[in-house]
C-alpha cells in the first residue's frame, strides 16, 4: 500500500467499510435462510442469481421492465413507487405475524386447530 497516496488508501479504506456493512451479515450468517423477498427484482439479480443458485426460493415485487421468470413467486406491482412498496410489505407483516401465531397456538398442548 505504499505506492498509493493517502488519499487513495483512505478511499480504499471507505469502499472496504462500505462492503463490511453490505456484506458483512451474509458470513455471520447461522444458517441458509428459507426465503428471500426483494423490492426490485432486476436491480437486485445479483442476490436473485445467488438465491437461485442456493435453491432459496425467491419472492419480489416485479414491473412490466422485469422478467417475471426471475423470481419463482412474483408479485405483479409498481417496485419504484413507496405507496405500492409499502401496502405489500404490510400485507406480507400481517399474514407473517398470522402465521406466526398459529404455529404458537398448534405448538400449545391441548389446543385442537380447526
């Protein structure tokens, strides 16, 4: 690092920091997770490809500019604009949270689901 003047090391330095916060979780990582939701299937391809490549199944918010083949659970919506973004991540907090809840309540003994 010697040939490079202060400036770039503190550049390099940046960039370094910037990719430890971007992809740092990935190798803390305990296990390979079960799903993986993206806003913008096309501007995230590259964590679609990987996805794809792990057999992690892949649900995201596709436009008409994205192939819909991308993702093997697309959600046909507007993936640019905040209002659309935010209906269906509510949508999807609900039916999580639902879902959470009657596994606790299948999990209790006693309890008969219907």
């Amino acid at each position: 690092m010697g040939k490079y003047t202060k400036k770039e090391r503190l550049d390099f330095d940046r960039k370094i920091a910037k990719m430890s916060i971007m992809f740092g979780g990935v190798e803390d990582m305990a296990a390979v997770p079960q799903l993986l939701f993206v806003v913008d299937a096309k501007a995230n391809s590259t964590a679609v490809r990987e996805a794809r490549r792990l057999k992690i199944p892949v649900v995201g918010i596709v436009n008409t500019d994205t192939d819909p083949e991308l993702v093997e659970y697309p959600i046909p919506a507007n993936d640019r604009a905040k209002s659309s973004i935010e209906w269906i991540l509510n949508r999807l907090e609900k039916a999580v949270v639902a879902g959470r809840e009657m596994a606790v309540a299948s999990q209790k003994p006693g309890v008969v689901n219907t």
